[in-house]
C-alpha cells in the first residue's frame, strides 16, 4: 500500500465488527488503484479490539484511529476527515470492493471539473447485479415514507406533490449513496463536515444537500463499485419485510430527522401524523378482513402490532426532532 507523505486522496473507512470485510476491501483498492497517491484511515467503532490487529498485519500503513465506543457512520467519518492529510477525500463502506482503477477516474475529474462538488459510480450488488433501483433522488426517497397503495391514485398523487429534479447531465443526481462518496477537502470546509446527530442511516442524504450547495453531485453511471451492504448486519437476510413494515426503526429515525432538517417541521410533522393515523386503519381493515372470512376478529394482528410498535419508536424522538435539539439519534 502506498503511504505518502502528502497523499492526494484520503480513504476513510469505519470498522464495526467488520475487520475481515476491511482487508478484503483494501486489497482490492491496493489491486486496481494505480497513478493515484493515497492514504487509509480505519475509524473503529468496535469495542471488540481484535479487528485491529486483523487490519494492521494486513495493511501496516494503515492509520488506525480509536473512537472508544460505537459513534456510528457520521462522527465516525468526521474523526477520520479531521485527522487525514490528502486534499481529497473518500467515504468508503467496508464492505465494498473494487473492480477497477474508478478512484483515479473520479479523482480526476474532481481535479479537472471544479463545478463538480462530488462524485460516486454505481453499485454492483452481492448478486451480482448493477443496483439501477438504488434512490438517487430526495424526492424518490420522501415518497417511500408514505405507507399508500404503489399505484393509481396515491401514487400519482405523490409524484405531484413530491416532484422529481431533473438535470441537463443525465449523471447529475440529488445526492450520493454514503458507501462511496468522494468530494475535495475545500468543499467539506464550506459545506460542513456530516452531522453528528445522525447514528446511522440518512446522515449521507442530509450531507450531500450541503455539499450540492457547493456544485454538481455526478453519479458516474458507466463507472461501478461492489457493494456487499449490511456488512455488520447478521439480520439483513433473515428481517421480514411488509409493506407497512418497510423500515428499520432506526434508519425511520434517521430519515425522519432528515426530513425534519431539510424539509422542516411541516413536512416531519405531515409524516407522524401520516403514521399515527394509519394505525387504525390498518388494524380496522385487518379485522374487517378477519371478519369477513369467518375469522377471529383480533386474529393474525402481528404486523399491525408491529407497525404500532415502530411508530411508538418514532415518537420517543418526536420533541427533540420538532425542535430539532442537539443529541445522538441513537436507539
């Protein structure tokens, strides 16, 4: 691994129970990353202090840098944007791999297109599959939140209201997915480093709003990335998904935040009230069903229940969100 005085390009990396994922992940950066001065920093989350050894007789050149608890994605990432040296910098997942030498093209036409405030390529999936229904857009995103019908009336309803951006360059986009996200040290200093209060999930929406302040987001659509997602996860497979239970708890926390922050109180406040009435709905249209197929009335309720106990998550944030009060939105 290259370890410059001076690199050009910070890599910053967070470890959380993923030590393993990391040395696959700077093997393939150390295999196709040519022409191009960097340096990598480890931003460890873990308590478990086994993982550093794991990386360091690996890669020695490896800054390792301890946050003493699990500060998650952003104040992860701001530790490490802090203590790094290049004048560029990336945000890369742990587990993700490389394919080919996209760090030196996206360093390049950061250097040679000074319009441009960030850039990212495309995901590959763990299948294999190049990830086109990945959001890239705040609009998509705010419509996922509402819990209507996919189709018809609802949905046409909603793109009116929430309408798309649309860009002359067709690899302009809204904002970039937080597992590669490379922008110039000069730009984080006007746009500001992530926001601590976020734990995990929608921290890199509500940065890129900032940094899209300061020029172009390109999502680089010729140019690719493996992303294995939910490194740290052991749930990510086996969680149920429903259409009314679409949301872990604390990525819903994080969205709502982001909302709250960018959108304003309006828009957070129309989304609770969204959640608190559909409550019961969705237990009256259950019951009706039950009914009318000659079941018991209060039978099969548990993903109503579910969605119930989610929004009662919600809630315990409610007032430092309407005020949007300093903290660690954290469950």
């Amino acid at each position: 691994m290259q370890a410059p005085t001076t690199p050009i390009l910070s890599i910053i990396l967070v470890n959380y129970k993923t030590p393993h994922l990391i040395v696959d992940c700077l093997h393939s950066v150390e295999k196709h990353t040519s022409g191009l001065s960097y340096e990598v920093l480890v931003v460890n989350n873990d308590p478990d202090p086994s993982g550093q050894a794991v990386v360091l007789n690996a890669f020695p050149n490896t800054r390792w840098i301890e946050m003493g608890y699990n500060a998650g994605f952003s104040r992860a990432n701001n530790r490490g944007i802090a203590e790094s040296k290049g004048r560029l910098i990336l945000l890369l997942n742990s587990d993700t791999l490389l394919i080919d030498n996209v760090l030196k093209r996206c360093a390049d036409l950061l250097d040679n297109r000074p319009e441009v405030a960030a850039v990212g390529p495309m995901q590959i999936t763990r299948d294999g599959q190049v990830h086109t229904e990945a959001y890239d857009g705040f609009s998509q995103l705010r419509r996922y939140f509402y819990i209507v019908p996919g189709s018809g009336f609802f949905k046409t309803l909603l793109h009116r209201l929430l309408p798309d951006n649309h860009y002359t360059d067709p690899n302009e986009v809204d904002w970039l997915i937080g597992s590669f996200i490379m922008t110039r040290r000069e730009t984080i200093q006007k746009a500001g480093m992530l926001d601590d209060n976020f734990f995990m999930y929608a921290e890199d929406v509500e940065w890129c709003y900032r940094l899209g302040k300061q020029g172009k987001m390109l999502l680089l659509r010729d140019a690719f990335y493996i992303h294995l997602e939910y490194g740290s996860s052991t749930d990510y497979q086996e969680r149920k998904v429903t259409h009314i239970n679409r949301f872990k708890p604390q990525m819903h926390v994080s969205n709502l935040l982001w909302v709250r922050k960018q959108y304003g109180v309006g828009a957070y406040l129309i989304l609770i009230l969204h959640y608190l009435t559909l409550i019961p709905v969705i237990f009256g249209w259950k019951i009706g069903v039950n009914l009318l197929k000659l079941r018991a009335p209060f039978s099969e309720l548990e993903n109503q229940r579910e969605f119930a106990r989610h929004v009662g998550i919600f809630l315990r944030f409610f007032w430092k969100t309407v005020f949007n009060q300093k903290g660690f939105y954290k469950i």
